[in-house]
C-alpha cells in the first residue's frame, strides 16, 4: 500500500508540473516578461522597484501572513513551477522554500542574504544561529539591491540598463529614509532609545541606528513564549521606565499587552516586519513600512511618562 501511495503521488506530481510548466509557457507567451516568484511580500516589493516593467513579480505569501512557520500549498508548489526564477531571504528564514526548489531543480533560486555577515541571536537555543530580519535596516536593504540588480541582468540581458537605473533611484531613496531615520531616532533621550516588540525582528535596525532591542521571543514564533521570557521583560520595561512597547502584525499581541499591562508602560500599536500591508494599508511598501514603524516608536518613546493600557 506504501509502495502504492508513493508511486500515486509522484504520478500527481509530474502531472501537476507538466499542467503549470504548459501554463507557465502560455503565460510567458501573453506577456513576453519572465516571472519572479518572491517567498514574502516585501522582498516582492523590492524586485518590482528594481524590475520595473520588464519582468513580473509574485509573492508566494500574501499580505498579512506569518512567513517564518508558513506552510504552502499546492496551489503555491504549482505557481513556482510558472516561475524563471525564485527570489528568498534566507539565513533560515524560509525553510520551506525547499519545497519549490525541490518540486523542479531547474528554477534558479536567488538567495538575497548570501554574502552578507548577519548578526546572531545571543539567546536561549538560538544562540549563535543568524538572525533573518537583515531587510529591516535600510543600509542591509542595498544589498538586496545589488543581489537583484545582478539577478536580472543575467535573467534579462536586454533590460540591464533599466534594472541598473532603477536600482540606483531605489538605492537613493533607501539612503534618504536612512537620513530620516537617524534624524527621528535621534530626537528621542539615549535612555528611552529601546524598542520593545513581540519578536527579535529588529536587531539590525537596532545595530545600525543605535537603539537597544528588548523582545518576548527572539526569532520564529509566538509560541516560544514562556513565563520567564515574560517576567524579564516586564522587569526591562520596569526598569528603564519605557513609555510605551509594541508588538508585530502577523502575530498575537495578546501577551505583550500582558507585559503592557503588568509593567505600567502602554500598548504603543502594531508594527510591520514580515508582511507588508494591503494597499490601503500604512505599509504597503517597504519604504512605507519603515516609515510607519519608525513614527510609531517615537510618539510611542516620547510620552512624558507610561500610562496604563
């Protein structure tokens, strides 16, 4: 029955793959643009700004979702098979991503991370392993600029001087939400300089903008939260007499309203790391995403004293 079943589902799989690469052909045959398939939506936003118009870009997650768990489909294994190349993070923080590269070796995958020296986790079983988030500094996201730039030159010869200016009008915009930053941040006393959130999404943010990092759990998911975790937290919170802390959107922010709660500082709101927003949202687009978290943290850090939630 085993042998049955697993002859069953490579049947299915080759002819899903036969399906899609027929509909991946026709699609390439309307359009004449190769497809990009990002693994999350805001490195789908940074592909669009360097392709421009010449190649079409997808997310494999949609707007809203938890990517470091996410569990695709089939639906998502299918679309991948329409791609020419397939755009991840890395540093393990998208694992299941191998399931696309797997389901046909011969897409391409760009690895956005590769070459970069990341920051590590200090804490627990973590310790030592690479924190994901490298997007989330606006000097790490050049580089991303540069990986994508070179990605398409090879995937689209012919486009190469349009993906290099519109590279260089990204990159110049990421170094004027740079210089905004260090303004903004720099108006807040040193003692209140903490970013308080549900995850350790911030850490290069945080390295490159002088800032201190306090979090209920260091990568992955709210599931790793546990008592102690909590009470240390709320004795950080306590102790540096911060006004306001923060949680995530594409996680529960029910225990740091907890900590809020127990340790006299207010819920400041939600930010956005993982995901961007949907359109009519306040991050719809990295840049937006930056500039919305940033103006939350400082009106949330620059309240005369901490209030209750």
């Amino acid at each position: 029955m085993l042998r049955i079943g697993a002859g069953l589902t490579l049947v299915l799989l080759a002819l899903i793959s036969s399906g899609c690469r027929q509909g991946a052909n026709q699609d390439q045959a309307n359009t004449g643009k190769p497809v990009v398939l990002t693994t999350f939506t805001v490195l789908a936003d940074l592909a669009r700004n360097v392709a421009g118009d010449r190649l079409t870009v997808r997310s494999i997650v949609k707007p809203g979702s938890e990517i470091h768990g996410y569990q695709p489909t089939p639906s998502d294994i299918e679309r991948a098979s329409d791609a020419d190349l397939i755009v991840e993070n890395g540093l393990g923080l998208e694992l299941w991503a191998r399931k696309f590269t797997a389901s046909d070796g011969n897409i391409p995958t760009l690895t956005l991370s590769d070459g970069m020296e990341p920051l590590l986790i200090e804490e627990d079983a973590y310790a030592g392993k690479p924190n994901p988030h490298a997007w989330m500094s606006p000097q790490r996201t050049m580089a991303y600029v540069d990986r994508l730039e070179q990605a398409f030159r090879e995937l689209d010869p012919a486009g190469a001087d349009e993906f290099a200016t519109n590279a260089s009008s990204y990159k110049q915009k990421l170094n004027q939400l740079d210089q905004e930053l260090r303004a903004a941040l720099a108006t807040l006393p040193k003692k209140r300089r903490v970013l308080v959130s549900c995850e350790g999404a911030f850490t290069y943010l945080a390295s490159d903008y002088g800032l201190d990092e306090a979090y209920l759990w260091p990568v992955n998911a709210e599931s790793q939260v546990t008592p102690k975790r909590m009470a240390r937290l709320i004795n950080t919170v306590r102790d540096r007499q911060i006004p306001a802390i923060f949680c995530e959107s594409t996680v529960s922010d029910k225990n740091q309203r907890q900590v809020a709660a127990e340790s006299g500082a207010r819920f400041g709101g939600t930010f956005y790391v993982d995901s961007l927003s949907t359109e009519d949202g306040p991050a719809s687009s990295l840049l937006k995403l930056q500039r919305h978290n940033v103006d939350l943290l400082i009106r949330g850090l620059s309240a005369n004293q901490a209030v209750g939630n």
